[in-house]
C-alpha cells in the first residue's frame, strides 16, 4: 500500500534551502520516491497554510522510513529543518471501506 509525505512550510533561509533542494533528489530517487506535488505558490482554497507544499509518494510505509532514517537523509534533513518554519507528516494510501 502505498504511503506518503506530505510537507507544508515557509522557507525562512532561502539559500539553505536552496542546498537542500539540490541535495534531496538523489535521496528521493534511492528510495523509489515519487514527488506528486511541489508548489511554493498553492491554491489556498480554505485556512492557512504555508506557502510550500509537497507530497511524496513511497510504495510503502517501510519504504517512506527506510528514506527518512537513511544516512543520506539525516545527513541533510537539518538543511531544512533549519531553512523553514512548518511541518511534516506521514500517511497511508486510503482504501475505500467495501
């Protein structure tokens, strides 16, 4: 089932993030990672928000983690958790109750 990381943010420090954008992709990719959306400019349709939104796509949770705790990862998550203000989560596919 496939599982996702969905990201919502401000960036504060646009040149760290700039280094985290570059360094990511490489990451993202070794684990099979899909990216559904990335948009610093979002349709706000209701509430607040930050001003970027990103959404991963992983075949599984497992997978997700096995992204996330990686070496390669946590050698730069600092970039932007450092380089932004917001959040993160991460969530299951949702299958329609039969």
């Amino acid at each position: 089932m496939s599982y996702y990381f969905i990201a919502n943010y401000d960036v504060v420090d646009q040149k760290m993030y700039e280094q985290y954008v570059q360094t990511v992709r490489p990451t993202l990719m070794q684990h099979g990672a899909k990216i559904l959306a990335a948009d610093s400019e979002p349709n706000n349709l209701e509430g607040e928000s930050g001003r970027t939104f990103v959404i991963l796509e992983f075949e599984s949770e497992e997978a997700a983690m096995n992204w996330y705790n990686s070496p390669e990862y946590q050698a730069i998550v600092g970039l932007r958790l450092n380089s932004t203000e917001g959040w993160a989560r991460g969530v299951p596919q949702f299958i329609m109750p039969s």
